[in-house]
C-alpha cells in the first residue's frame, strides 16, 4: 500500500513539473492522467481514505482551478475594457 502511494506521488509530480514545462494547466493533467489510467487493465485498485482526498489532494486541484479561472476573468476585462491589469 505505502509503496503504490508514494510511486502515484512521485508519477504526479513529475506529471506536473512536464505540465508547467509544456505551458500546460497541471491539474487539468493530473485528471487526464488519472482518468487514462483507470482504463489501463492490470493496474491495482487504490483505494484512498475520505479525509486524505478531501484535505490532501483537493484543495491543489480547486487553486489551479481557481488561477485559470482568474487568468480567464483578467484576458476578458482586457478585451472588453482595452485596459490591462496588474
């Protein structure tokens, strides 16, 4: 169990760092990812406690959410408005 969690942490950081060098969102990867390898036959199930996905591995996934969002937001009042913001 110990072993298979730390090689999904390493796997995810390093498909966030190839992300960020590709100019792509990192969570939008890491769901991407994660959903390519639930379709892959012989990969063990992981099972993750409540907590851990809740208080761990979501809040990561809602701020880049909320960047892009933003960084969206920001692009549009420019091309209304014609002013860019700081």
């Amino acid at each position: 169990m110990l072993g298979s969690l730390l090689a999904v942490v390493v796997l995810s950081v390093l498909l966030a760092g190839m992300a960020r060098h590709f100019d792509v969102s990192a969570p939008l990867a890491l769901v991407v990812a994660g959903l390519a390898a639930s379709w892959i036959p012989g990969l063990s199930d992981i099972h993750l406690n409540s907590e851990l996905v809740l208080f761990v591995l979501l809040p990561p996934l809602l701020v880049g959410s909320g960047r892009i969002l933003r960084s969206l937001l920001r692009l549009k009042s420019e091309q209304v408005y014609g002013v860019e913001s700081a």
